[in-house]
C-alpha cells in the first residue's frame, strides 16, 4: 500500500468528513512521492497540503520517542525501521539510552538523524519516557515506540489517523504479535518474516478498524499533544516500568478523552527485552509488575481490574440495534465505564449515560457520557428518554418500578443478571497456566452455551494479561489475596454463587468431550442426584501418553451448608446420597513434572499443612492418607512407617467398609517403606501379617502382592516372586474385563492403591515374572503372560521393563520360534528397539572374548524380525542371510536397505562393507539410490565430524568410483577436497588450491540451481553457503584494486565457517600490505589525485583509504565562513570513509597524500586542528603534499609511486 496514488485518493476519501485526516493524507503521499524521488508530484501534493493549512487546518508532526537499555540489536533494527516508514522531514525521532553497556550509545552518537539523550544512570521506562517528552519539540504529538519492536509502513500513519478521527480522542494503540491487553494477534507465528508480511498486509484501509479502549498498552502509544498537556506526563513512580501505560490512559479518560485501539495498525514485537536484562541483573519481572499494581491501586484508591471485568456483556449481546443506529443507553452502576466503553465500540452512535455513586469510579466513564453521581440520580434525568436500561441485581422488581418513567414506551430493560443458573462453575484463577486456562475457558464455553450457567473466577493472583483473558469469560470475577489456604479461596467463589447446582475445576484442566455432562442436565437427571463425579485424567508425561484416570467429586447440589474444607487437597462438604458418575473427562498435566525436584518441591510444600489439619483434626483419616500420599511422593520412608504404624494402631478393631478401604493405604505404605529402606525381609515379614486380615478387599490384596513380588524379586527368591505374581495376576485378570472398571477401582481402593492395576504396574508386576522365570531358565510364564502385555501401553513402555532379559533368553535358552514373534512386537518400537540392540551388542562383545556361542542364537533369532530399522538390526540380518544362505539377491536388499535406512551410513561398521565386498554387492549402484539430500547430509556429517584417521578409509573406497560422474560422488570428492583445503596447517593467501576448490564447486552446484540465482544482487539466500563463499572468493581473487579486494575478502568472512581461518590470514596479508592514506577536503581537488590514487589502489603491494575532511571558508578577515562536508562529492570507487570513524594514530599509515596546505596558513580553508600539517608528520611515516599541476602530466601517478615505495625501502 505505498503507492502515492493510494493516499491521494484516500485524503478525497476523507475531504467531505475530515480536514485533519485528509491533511495526514497528504502528508503520506509526500513522503512516499518524495522516497520514489518523484519531485512533481511533491510539488504537487505540497501545493493541496498548502491550501488546507491556509484554512486553519493543522495537525502537528511526531516526536517518535524510543528508550534504550542494553538492547542493540534490537535497537538496530527499529531505528532502520522508523527510517525506512517515518517521513524525518516533517517528524522527530528522540532516541533516550538509558545507560546501556552493550555499545548502544556509541552506536546511537553516530546517527546524525536522531536526537540523542544520554542518560547516566537507568531512569526505567517512565522516567527514560519523560525525559525523551522534555526533549521534544513542543508541539509535537507524542510516539512512545519500544526499542525491540519493528515499525512497518504506515503503522504510524494509520494511528495519527485515528488520533484525529474525533477530537475526543486522546490516544491511539497498535495491535501486535505479542502483547496484553488484547491488543496481540492469535495467530501461529512461523518466523519474524511471516509477522512482518502479515501485519504488512494489516496496515491497509477498514471499515470498522477502531475499537475503544479503557486502556492501551504502551509499547506503541501515539498520545495527542495537547491532551498530554492536560493529562501530564508519565508517572515515574512506576519505575523501572509496567502499569505507567494504564496510569496515563486512565488519566486521559479522566480527563474526557477516547483511548483508541487501531486494529489497521500492525507493529512487530519481540517483548520485554529491557526487562530481561533487569532480571539478568536479579530484578524480578514479576515483582515489578506486582508492586507496581499494588501503587496503581494505592493511587486510584481502588482496584481498577475488576471494574475493568465488570462489563455488561450479556445484556449488551441483547441489544438488537444496527450498528450505525442511533439510541439511548442508561447504565445504572456504570463504575469507571467498562460497559460503556464496550458499548461505543459496537454502537458508535448510542447516547450514553450512566449512573455512578462512587465518586471515585464515575470520573473514568466521563468520556463516553453524562456521568450522574447524585444519589438521588432521577433529579437528572428525563422522563421517557431511553431505549434501554441496564443494570445487574437480583432485586429486579423494584429496580424496574423505581426508573420505569425514564424508559420510552416501547424501551426495555435489561438485567444482566438474568434468570437464575442451572448450574454455578467456578475456578480458581493465578494466571501461572496461561496456556492451559485458555483451554479451560474454552471448553467451559460448550457447558455454558447448552446450560443454564454462570462462571465465577476466583482471581489468586493473576497478571494484567490474564486478568483481561478471564475478564471476558466470566460472569463474575472475585479478587481474592493468597493466604496459603485452598478451602478459603474456593469458599470465597462459592459464596457468589446461585445456580442449582455447583462445579469446580482447576486452571490447568480442559474437558475432552461434555455431551454426557451436559445431558446429565438438560435431561433433568441431576434432580435424581446431589452429588456427580467427572473424570480428571492425570498426566504423568508431558506427551500425554502415560496417565491414570481418577474420580473426582467435583459437582453437587448447591445448598447453605455447601463448602470446601482442607488448606491444601480441600474437598466439598456435605456430599450426601448416591454419587453419578459422569464418563466426561478433563486432561490435566500437573503431574507431568519436567524434572523430579519439581515433584519433590510441591510435595514438600504440602507436608507442612497436611501435618496442621491432622493435629486439629487427629481423627480424620482422610488426611492421613493424604499425608501417606505425600510421603511416598517424597520418598520419606521413616516418617511414613510412623504414620502407618500410628494409623493402624487407631484403626484396629474396626470393621466398616470405608474404613477397611482406607486402611490399604497404611498397608500398603508399610511394605513400600520396607522396600525403600532395602528391608525386604522386613518387607516379607510385614506382607505376611497383613495379607491374612480377612476385612481387606481385592484392591489391598492386590498391592500387598505387588509389593512383596518386588521384595522376593530383590532378594532374588524366584520362586516366591513367581507364587504371588501369579496371584496378583488371577485378581487383574478377574478384574480388568469388568463394566467400568475405573468406577469399581475408585469406590474399592484408597488414594494409593487405587491404581494396583494401572497399565504401569501390570506392566511391571508381569516384568517380575517373567523375568523371574528366565532367571531359573523357564520361559513358561513368557509365553502365557506375554500377551498380556500387548495392549497395556500404545507407546511399548510396558516393554522397557523386559527387554534385556527377553534377549537374554533369547541369547540362552534353547531356540523356540516363538522368540522371534516376541522379539518383533518389542522392536516395532524404536525406543525399545534399541533397548534391545544395545543388550545384543554388548552380548555380541562378551561373546567375541567368551566364545559362548550368544551372537549365533541372536543372529538366528533377530536376523528373522521385520520389526526395527537400525543398523545392528540389519546388520544381524544381513548376517543371518550372509550365513543362512539366502539367494544373492535378497542379500543385496538387506545390504541396500542396511545403507538406506541408516541415517550415517559411512558410520556402519566396517564388517558391513567388508560383506558386501566379498559377496561382489554393487556398492556403487546402492550408493547412487541414496537421496541426494540425504547424501550431502551425511557427507558433511561424516568429514565435520571425524579427523584425516577416520576418513581415509572412506576416502580410499570411494577411490574405486573417482571416475564416477554421479552427482553425488562428486559431491563427496568436493568435500573431501574442502576438508583437506580447511585442515591445511600452512598460510594462504588467495592460493591456486583455494581458486580452483572455488571455481569447481561454482561448476557443481550450477548443475543444481538456476541461473537466475547465481546472478541476482544479493546472491540468493538459497545457494548454500560454500557456494556462496565460492563465488565471492572468486570475486575477491578476480579483483585488481586493495580497497575492493579487501573489502571482497571481508564479505567472505562469516558465509562459510570452515574458510573464515584462511580468509583471516588473506585480509592479514592485504593488511601488511603499503597503506596509503589521501587525506582531502574538497571534492573538486580529487581530479588532481585520482591517477595517483588509481596507481596506489591497482598495485599488488599497496592498500589505500580516501578521508574527506570537513572545512570552513576563510572570510577577508579570516573569521570563518560556512562549514562544508563534501564526502558525498568523491567518487564511489575510491569508497570514502568517514574521518570520525578512522583513527590515524592507530592505523599510522605510512604515507599520507594530501592536496591542499592543511594550516593556519592555508588562506582559502580551515581543517579541524588535528589534521593540521604538523600533527599528521607524527603520524606517518611520509607525508607528501601532491601539487594538482604536477599530477596533470601523463603517467605521474606511476612515476611518484615508484619513487614514494623506493623511499619506504630506504627508512
């Protein structure tokens, strides 16, 4: 959208409706004209602007203000984009550092379009923002634009459109890739290049492209100036930053004025980067940001955020009006105006007023209406003057008779609080899960929209960012401050509930599926109930594969005695009658710990409250058993034998179903705690008491086996550990085809036994016994427990415990086909397959040295599977046909799906190779199916990654097929050739070897690309970076003149690693090379110069700089006169450099030509002092004034040259 014409149309566009848009218009069409140099249409388009100023139409340039803080590289790129999209004729770019150490202010002083504040000391976003304001021209509108951000064409210019859309506006925000505020685009970003095209695409002309705003975030906020007059500048008490945005647009609101989302302005942002390095230096970004919220409150004298979560949303949604329409809206309990704001926003044209007693609150909504604070508000209003009146109370009827009068006849009142729920959901909210709370939201969403509901969040502590996420899910948002005590907060939710029924849910769970959830209301079957149980699917990987499914009591009939009890693991009470179990599930990955301390830690964290509630409540055992759970999840083995024993001594005597369930859990936790102290006799001695009391259930039976199978298992009693394997087993097999299992597993076992028959500890416990019985040479048990195993796991985790010993069977006892079906099911899983090959391969090494006959079983065995694609596998068959005597032919395959399939295959083991060579395999014709890109990986794997020692074997069979023109052995012997050119030990310069190493890859790669990409200016980025290097070594050895081949050979260095070392040593030796500098003032004098320098430049010994130097005339009197800098001026091919960046003491170069008298006594001109004719002899070796007559002559430059080497020859 850059073509002048487009803006030209849109200022006709905005002619009849808005002067100052047309105005900003033209203004754009200027700078686009003025970068496409189309010098009549400036004319032009200045000539339209003129006549609109003349009629009193103005509107201000822009003061860009960017804060800098230890962020070159992203400053870098900003700066290079506010150049590239804002016009620096008419704008003001103030650059503010606030005492960075990365070299960001060197690099800010040598920009000459920017207006630079140096701070000395860290005066945060506030203050850095302020500072760069007083620094501004006066009347400029201010830009505050963060340094790690990327200004596209016309993000600015489409704000400063919507600052002037209204004189009532008073600020205007960006939409972003990454922000708060939802102000960012939900979109899967690919790569930076995909924002920038995206928002490229954004920054077009909309229809509707304005959303109002209680509040922008200010990483790109356009401010008018003269609002900002009103409203003062940022506040610095909210150093180092966050929440000054939010400070500033409430004041603007406060003060009358719109703060306004421009949803056709699109900024890149990478964010926070100054905030990182604050938290490099230790300064949490979280407790910034919670004490600065802490003084925003202080300094409101209220809580903003949930008046900012307060709109009226449902009753909005039930104004039926077209957008464009005009009517009236009355809101009573209108607080700072989150309502109204919503409502300017969908209905642009709406007449609002609003209601408001707190006085406190009322003065933010002035902006969007008449703001009434009077308690007796009917004083002020109109008889029927509204079409609709809002409000949310549950006291309806008298609400409605008090402001009737006011309502047009045929106006409507709308209660947003509406009839009430079927069903109350709330959660519990601390912003930590950002992620897994949106899921949350959104499945809560296919409950809400088919029932009845409300949702109440309980806020625990969420960021700005959630806080506005979960503002626009819920009905009612709770503000709650941690106290440590679950029960407390989720009692504080409960309390604004009023639905029939109530339900709970975490922030890091999501419904899968809720048809049968919602049917369990919309059929009127919770009527039959008081309490219903959900499944909570827990997740013990982050992959979602291993997990046990669990009952949770999560919804009830809502009643005065309804609450939570418990500080941590609280549960609802009273839970009365039968129990509905509901099939619908939630994920929940808060077991999913990315590392054991994590476990460990939460753990820990609720050992100390758990021990609390059961000194108050000693005889509630349901802590007890929690604290067990704990325990074990710690591993504190001595403290949980001491619960047990304690427990079970309480417990002894009684005899009731719920209490014998509970008892497994201290059962079960004496012999685990057994086991974990290594005391398996202690263990076995325990498992046989326990074992004989006749009021256990199947589930305690069932983990008292497990436990003690481990315990046999250890002590390596085979026997026994096979007995009770056997015995667990028939009670799984009893149990595992029963109709819902998962509910008989939840009412029958306790918190730690209830998962005996998980598919992990099957899994284990059929590990054991088989395992058992290879141990005393028995394969019985493997071929009746095998299949048992199959269909516990889809992942072959069930395998992992049984592999090795599978193999050692296989390794041991006598052949048995079945082996080889057993052996396939484990390696059509690659972990487990190369589980299994690394067994074989250390087997297949003790049997080198043992001569025990072990590779042989497993050649047979293994050499027969389909399953598992890894070298030793193949290699075992290949071995297997090799000596079974398999037909040449099928030999060839194994061999060529052996090098196919491998990712390295010159890595294979060097008896592969020698197979094929004796069985006369067609290597070559193998070698040339291997995808080409496949091939150049591995070849460059193999020589990147291995020395001259290890490839040479390689390299000598590769020999054979050296007159071989397939692409893909020319391409290993342009590697071969590249590793022994980057592993030369001698100096190069731009040696023939390296030229011709050149010039053939040049010739290779020509094969593959197209001709167009080897000449487009800049190479293209598709070429690959030898090649790349390639042709700029060429270009560089091609090069007559020192200034461009050294310049080439530069641009070499970083496109190809491996050739950086001698690119160093060639620009070392251009480096030690004569250096000539030319030191001139006046481009006119160059003419003079150029032979000499043309003769400097082209000699294969010499090296020259040009220097330009600013000057000032001489008046009469000799005062001076006008400056002049005339770099500009010199030709391109001398490559001028710039005399601030060149220091002549440390470069001493040993000639310095210079063309003019360069002192006081020079009449015409003045240098700066330090190039004076006496301060540069003590920097050089010569120097040699060139009088412009004698270089006229033909051939002088060769001839001073000469005669200026001969000199240096002599000194």
């Amino acid at each position: 959208m850059n073509k002048v014409t487009v803006f030209i149309s849109l200022s006709n566009s905005y002619a009849l409706k808005n002067k100052y848009q047309e105005l900003i218009c033209l203004y754009q069409a200027r700078f686009i004209a003025s970068q496409q140099s189309d010098l009549q249409m400036v004319k032009s388009i200045e000539e339209q602007a003129a006549a609109l100023e003349s009629e009193g139409i103005h509107v201000p340039a822009t003061s860009v203000i960017i804060l800098s803080y230890n962020t070159l590289k992203f400053t870098k790129q900003c700066l290079e984009s506010v150049k590239n999209t804002v016009d620096l004729d008419r704008n003001q770019i103030v650059v503010v550092d606030n005492a960075s150490t990365d070299g960001s202010v060197e690099y800010l002083r040598s920009l000459d379009w920017i207006t630079l504040i140096e701070n000395h000391e860290n005066r945060g976003f506030p203050g850095g923002c302020n500072d760069g304001i007083k620094n501004a021209s006066p009347d400029n509108d201010i830009y505050l634009l963060n340094s790690d951000t990327i200004l596209l064409p016309n993000s600015l210019f489409w704000l400063k459109t919507g600052l002037y859309e209204s004189d009532k506006t008073g600020s205007t925000g960006s939409v972003t890739n990454y922000a708060s505020a939802n102000q960012m685009i939900e979109r899967k970003w690919k790569s930076v290049d995909d924002v920038i095209s995206f928002g490229t695409k954004t920054n077009v002309p909309m229809d509707r492209p304005y959303e109002y705003r209680m509040y922008l975030i200010g990483f790109s906020l356009l401010l008018k100036r003269t609002v900002l007059n009103q409203t003062g500048l940022l506040d610095e008490r909210f150093n180092p930053g966050n929440s000054e945005d939010l400070d500033i647009c409430f004041r603007i609101g406060q003060n009358g004025f719109f703060n306004v989302l421009c949803r056709n302005s699109f900024v890149v942002h990478f964010g926070s980067r100054s905030f990182a390095e604050l938290q490099k230096n230790g300064r949490s970004f979280g407790n910034i940001l919670k004490r600065n919220n802490e003084k925003l409150v202080r300094k409101m004298q209220f809580d903003p955020w949930p008046e900012l979560c307060s709109a009226k949303n449902w009753a909005l949604s039930k104004i039926k009006e077209d957008e464009n329409s005009a009517f009236s809206v009355l809101e009573l309990g209108c607080g700072i105006g989150s309502s109204a704001c919503r409502l300017k926003t969908l209905f642009p044209k709406a007449e609002y007023t609003g209601i408001e007693l707190d006085e406190l609150k009322a003065p933010y909504a002035r902006a969007f209406g008449n703001i009434i604070t009077d308690k007796n508000p009917e004083n002020k209003l109109k008889e029927n003057t509204f079409d609709y009146i809002i409000f949310s109370s549950d006291k309806e009827e008298k609400i409605t008779s008090r402001f009737a009068p006011y309502l047009k006849s045929n106006g409507q009142f709308i209660n947003n609080i509406g009839g009430k729920p079927v069903l109350s959901i709330s959660m519990l909210c601390n912003g930590k899960h950002k992620t897994e709370t949106k899921k949350t939201l959104e499945s809560l969403k296919t409950i809400i929209s088919r029932i009845p509901s409300e949702l109440i969040i309980v806020d625990t502590g969420c960021d700005d960012e959630m806080k506005e996420i979960i503002g626009k899910y819920a009905d009612k948002v709770v503000p709650f401050k941690w106290c440590d005590d679950f029960a407390k907060a989720r009692n504080a939710g409960l309390k604004q509930c009023s639905g029939e029924w109530f339900m709970f849910i975490d922030d890091d769970e999501w419904f899968e599926n809720t048809d049968e959830l919602v049917s369990f209301f919309t059929s009127g079957e919770y009527k039959k109930y008081y309490q219903a149980s959900y499944i909570i699917r827990n997740y013990f990987d982050t992959a979602g594969k291993d997990y046990d499914d669990f009952w949770g009591a999560r919804l009830c009939k809502l009643t005065d005695e309804t609450h939570f009890t418990g500080i941590i693991h609280e549960y609802i009470t009273p839970l009365i009658g039968e129990c509905k179990m509901i099939h619908s599930f939630v994920h929940h990955y808060g077991y999913a710990y990315t590392n054991k301390e994590e476990h460990l830690a939460k753990a820990r964290r609720n050992i100390k409250p758990l021990l609390r509630m059961i000194k108050e409540n000693p005889g509630d055992i349901h802590w007890r058993s929690q604290l067990a759970q704990e325990y074990i999840a710690v591993r504190d083995s001595s403290k949980l034998l001491d619960l047990c024993d304690k427990t079970l001594k309480m417990l002894d005597g009684i005899d009731n179903p719920e209490i014998n369930r509970l008892r497994g859990d201290f059962y079960f936790g004496k012999v685990w705690a057994d086991n974990e102290l290594f005391d398996y006799d202690q263990t076995i001695e325990d498992f046989n008491v326990y074992r004989k009391d006749r009021r256990n259930n199947d589930i305690c039976n069932a983990s008292l086996y497990f436990s003690a199978v481990f315990a046999f298992f250890k002590k390596k009693d085979f026997k026994h550990a096979i007995n009770y394997s056997h015995r667990y087993m028939e009670l799984y097999l009893a149990w595992k085809d029963l109709p819902d299992l998962s509910e008989k597993l939840n009412s029958n076992g306790s918190l730690t036994t209830r998962d005996v028959f998980n598919s992990r500890k099957v899994a284990q416990l059929i590990a054991f016994l088989i395992c058992s019985g290879i141990e005393i040479g028995e394969a019985d048990d493997l071929h009746r427990y095998f299949k048992y195993l199959k269909n516990l796991k889809k992942d072959g985790s069930q395998y992992r415990f049984i592999a090795g010993k599978l193999i050692d069977a296989i390794a041991e006892l006598p052949y048995d086909e079945r082996f080889i079906g057993y052996a396939d099911e484990l390696l059509s899983y690659p972990d487990i397959a190369s589980q299994c090959s690394d067994h074989a391969k250390e087997l297949e090494e003790s049997d080198k040295k043992e001569k025990n006959g072990k590779t042989a079983k497993l050649i047979r065995v293994l050499g027969q599977t389909a399953n598992g694609r890894n070298y030793y596998l193949d290699y075992l068959r290949l071995r297997y046909e090799a000596e079974y005597g398999a037909d040449e032919k099928r030999l060839y395959d194994r061999f060529r799906a052996l090098v196919l399939m491998t990712n390295d295959f010159f890595n294979l083991d060097d008896s592969i190779w020698q197979i094929a060579l004796e069985k006369g395999l067609d290597i070559a014709a193998v070698l040339k199916q291997v995808p080409l890109k496949k091939w150049c990986h591995v070849v460059n794997t193999y020589f990147d990654k291995h020395d001259e020692e290890r490839v040479l074997p390689v390299r000598k069979m590769m020999a054979a097929f050296s007159d071989d023109c397939d692409i893909r052995f020319r391409f290993f012997r342009l590697k071969s050739k590249e590793k022994e050119i980057a592993d030369h030990k001698d100096d190069f310069e731009i040696s023939d070897e390296l030229l011709k190493y050149s010039k053939a890859c040049v010739d290779y790669y020509k094969n593959i690309y197209s001709k167009e990409q080897f000449e487009s200016e800049p190479l293209s980025s598709m070429l690959p970076p030898q090649c790349q290097f390639a042709l700029n070594f060429l270009k560089a050895g091609e090069e007559k003149s020192s200034v461009k081949r050294e310049s080439l050979l530069c641009d070499c260095l970083g496109i190809y690693e491996p050739f950086d070392k001698i690119v160093l040593q060639c620009i070392e030796r251009e480096k030690k090379k004569h250096l000539f500098i030319f030191l001139v003032c006046k481009a006119s004098q160059w003419e003079s110069l150029d032979s000499l320098w043309e003769a400097c430049d082209t000699d294969p010994d010499s090296r020259t700089m040009v220097i330009p130097i600013p000057y000032y005339d001489k008046n009469q009197d000799g005062t001076l006169g006008e400056y002049h800098f005339e770099r500009d001026g010199f030709p391109k091919k001398c490559m001028a450099s710039y005399f601030a960046d060149v220091d002549l003491k440390a470069l001493h170069p040993d000639v310095i030509f210079i063309a003019d008298q360069m002192d006081e006594s020079n009449p015409d001109a003045a240098v700066p002092a330090e190039y004076y004719s006496n301060v540069l002899s003590g920097l050089t070796k010569m120097l040699i004034l060139v009088p412009p007559l004698v270089m006229k002559k033909p051939g002088t430059g060769d001839r001073v040259l000469a005669q200026v080497k001969e000199q240096l020859k002599q000194m």
